[in-house]
C-alpha cells in the first residue's frame, strides 16, 4: 500500500488567552483530503492543548507517493 506524507499547522488558542501553533506531520493513505488531515491534526493539537480552541488552520502534502 501506497502511503504519502502530510503536513498540518493548527492554531489553537489556549485558556489563557495565548495562541500557539502545534505543527503536526504524518502518513497516511495516498488521497487523504485536506478535511480528513485536518480533523486528525486537530485532534492531536487539542489533546496537546486541553481546553484550546482551533482558531486556523494549514495543510499541504509533499505530494510524493512513498
């Protein structure tokens, strides 16, 4: 199976009023749309900051099957 590599930044506004970008990067399945990216990055940012909201967010592949 083919599997291609994904880039993510999610802004995320912390309880304290600070906002932070956590940069998420993985692989994942050749295809993956920007939303299915999305949602997995927002879920690792908002696990990294409990009580965050996402306020923005980017993604992008390398586009090189692997």
């Amino acid at each position: 199976m083919s599997t291609q590599h994904y880039n993510a930044q999610i802004h995320v506004r912390t309880k304290a009023g600070d906002l932070v970008t956590i940069y998420h990067d993985t692989s994942g399945p050749v295809g993956m749309s920007a939303s299915e990216v999305r949602a997995a990055a927002e879920k690792v940012a908002l696990a990294e900051v409990p009580g965050g909201k996402v306020e923005g967010s980017r993604v992008s592949t390398d586009g090189k099957q692997h």
